[in-house]
C-alpha cells in the first residue's frame, strides 16, 4: 500500500461511497440534528471523533480477538459494546470541556451509539478483511463524509427556514426532498471510475 | 463456546475499566455552595424572597445577588445558618418578604371545589391532585404551605390549617434553660 492508494481510500470513502448519501446509513442524526448549523458541526465532530476511534479499536479487537479464537459471529455484539464505551467517554470529556455544546446536542450524544453509520463501517471493514491503516483511513473518510454532508444540509436547511416554500412542503417534507437531490448529486461521484 | 464468553466477559471488564477512570478524571462537579445553602432553605418553593424557588434563591445568595433574609418559612434559624454558612453577621427577617408563620397545610373543602385546575396550576410541588371539572384534594405530605394555591382559587375552598401534632410527627421538645441576664450594678 503507497500513498496514492490511502488517497483514493479516503477520497472514495468520502465522496464516491459517501455513508450517508450514497450508503443511506445514519439518516437519524442527519435528519435530526440538521436545523442548527452549529449544533450540528458539534455533532459532525462528535461523531467523527467516535467513527475513527470506533472503527480502529473495532478492528484491534476483531482482528486480535475474534478471528484469532474463530468467533467472527460476535462482530456485531463486540462492536456494539466497544461504540457504546466510546460513546460514553465521547460524553464525559464533552460535558468536562465543551459544556454549552454538551447540552446543545443534548439527547443526539447518546443517540450516537445507535447511529448505524458508526456500526456499519466497522462492519463493513471486517467483511472486507481491511488492515488497519486502511481500517483507520475508512473509519476517517466516513467520518468525513458525514460531516461534510452534516454540514452542507443543516447550511441549506437554514436558508430554507427563511424560503418561500409551499405550505405541504413545509418542514420535515422539504428536508427529505433536499436530502434526495443531494443524494442524486452524490451519485454522481460514481462516475470517478478510479475509485 | 466457553472462549466466546471469556472473550466477552474480558472485553466488558477492560472498557468498564476504562469508563470508570474516565469518570473519575472528567467529573463535572456542580457548585457547591450553591448546593449547600440549597440545603439550608426550607424548599417550600414558594417565591416569598422574590426568586422563582429555592435553588434560584440559593444561586442568588451565591452570586451575591440577594441577602440572606428574605426568606420567611426558614424563619429565623433558617437566616442564623446561612449567617453561619456563609460567615456572615446575623440580620432579623426582612419584614417585606412576610413573616414567619407555623407549618402549615393546606386543605381543600371538597363541597365547594369546583374543578377549575387554577390551584393545581399554582402549586409549585404538585401536591395538589385532580383534574378539569373533578373535585380536588391536596396530598397533605407533598404540601409545603406556600399559600401560593390560596390567591388562584376563585371560590376560596382553600384554607391553610396548622399541622396537628400526632404521634408519627410529635418532636421532643428539647428543655431550654434561659440564661440568667447579667446584672446591671
């Protein structure tokens, strides 16, 4: 693996299999904690920070534990308790250092152990026998991903606050429609047929 | 199959390891001052010092915002303690607050009670029970005597009745032995 490869990692993780857009995973943050763009730069972060870690001590204790002794069946229920501790310490050193943005997210905090997209990429590390840079890289790019799009769609739900929409439309039907058109544009990506 | 809960069991054990020093090393503590004078009020949230309740009270004498004797139901030992707490010369009652009154409940005369919730809106301790329409009655042990259901009521069914001393909340009356004033020569 050289240099150019983990790019193409990273950028495929990040715009080509985006995990929201293009994977359709973690559509519960991104609908939810999408009104207030800081909030949800808070949340981008903080999922971020909790995807990284996750999926590289998913891949440790995978790679050590399980297959190690054949009980790859435990993925899923190891992964899970593994996400949920990060979760928690995710939650302390927030509520120690960023008061104000703990209690802004308020309930999403928690709510991120039940965020697919956080079990869904170890899972998907695991079928695909990654290593662990590579584990790391797509645990990051996904992370990326999801915040880049966290953040462009709680952007343009803010001006949307302030557009004319039709009275149907108003609310949570717009937001899933915005959500559809950005996923539309993301496929695009697949057209990159490098990665 | 036995590896399996090992693994588990092993696995638990490290991250509750973790979490648990975690806690230690980031725990966020409240203010305690503010928790201690807390303790000291009477935790009638009855809004006579001019605060929406008791912990707002305490967080103002804290940020030294309000004194420490607008607070009637805590009476005079009430101020004595926060005097003590806070290392404080001691200052009678601040008379525009009210004045102390005996324990207190409230009670409702069934009859008259003609469901309008204004009362159960009122009560800051939700000792009062009932619903639109339906007759109401206090919970006799939740209720702080504020008097804050008293002015609502529009049919005044609402006294205050001082607690009848039984056996279950009789107090031994400790003998106090006045101290002979010193003689004036």
């Amino acid at each position: 693996m050289d240099l150019k490869s983990y790019f193409i990692i990273l950028i495929g993780t990040v715009l080509v299999n985006n995990i929201v857009l293009v994977k359709i995973l973690g559509l519960c943050p991104f609908m939810g904690v999408s009104k207030k763009l800081e909030a949800s730069i808070g949340m981008a972060a903080a999922t971020a920070f909790v995807l990284t870690i996750g999926s590289m001590t998913s891949w440790i204790i995978d790679h050590y534990l399980l297959q190690t002794y054949q009980l790859e069946y435990l993925r899923t229920l190891s992964f899970i308790v593994v996400i949920a501790s990060v979760v928690q310490l995710t939650q302390m050193v927030m509520e120690k250092s960023f008061p104000i943005l703990y209690q802004m997210l308020g309930i999403f905090l928690p709510l991120i152990t039940s965020n697919c997209a956080v079990l869904g990429i170890p899972l998907l590390n695991a079928q695909t026998d990654n290593g662990f840079i590579e584990s790391a890289l797509f645990g990051l790019g996904g992370a990326a991903g999801f915040s880049i799009v966290l953040i462009l769609f709680a952007s343009i739900r803010e001006r949307l606050e302030a557009a004319d929409v039709p009275m149907p439309f108003k609310g949570s039907a717009i937001a899933m429609i915005t959500a559809a058109l950005m996923s539309l544009a993301f496929m695009g990506f697949a057209g990159l047929d490098k990665f | 199959m036995l590896i399996a809960l090992y693994i588990m069991l092993g696995l638990a054990l490290v991250l509750g390891a973790v979490l648990g020093y975690a806690a230690l090393k980031f725990k966020v503590e409240g203010d305690p001052l503010i928790a201690r004078i807390d303790a000291i009020l009477p935790q009638t949230q009855c809004g006579q010092c001019g605060y929406p309740g008791c912990k707002p009270y305490a967080t103002a004498i804290a940020n030294g915002e309000a004194d420490i004797n607008q607070c009637p139901p805590g009476g005079d030992e009430g101020v004595h303690a926060l005097a003590d707490l806070l290392g404080v010369e001691y200052k009678p009652l601040n008379e525009e607050h009210g004045e102390t009154k005996p324990k207190m409940v409230a009670f409702i005369e069934e009859d008259i009670c003609i469901g309008c919730t204004l009362c159960i809106q009122a009560c800051p301790v939700d000792a009062i029970v009932g619903a639109a329409k339906h007759m109401h009655t206090i919970v006799a042990s939740e209720c702080t005597g504020c008097e804050l259901c008293i002015a609502p009521c529009p049919v005044d069914c609402i006294t205050m009745n001082p607690i009848v001393e039984t056996p279950e909340n009789w107090k031994w009356k400790y003998p106090t032995i006045p101290i002979k004033p010193a003689i004036h020569l």
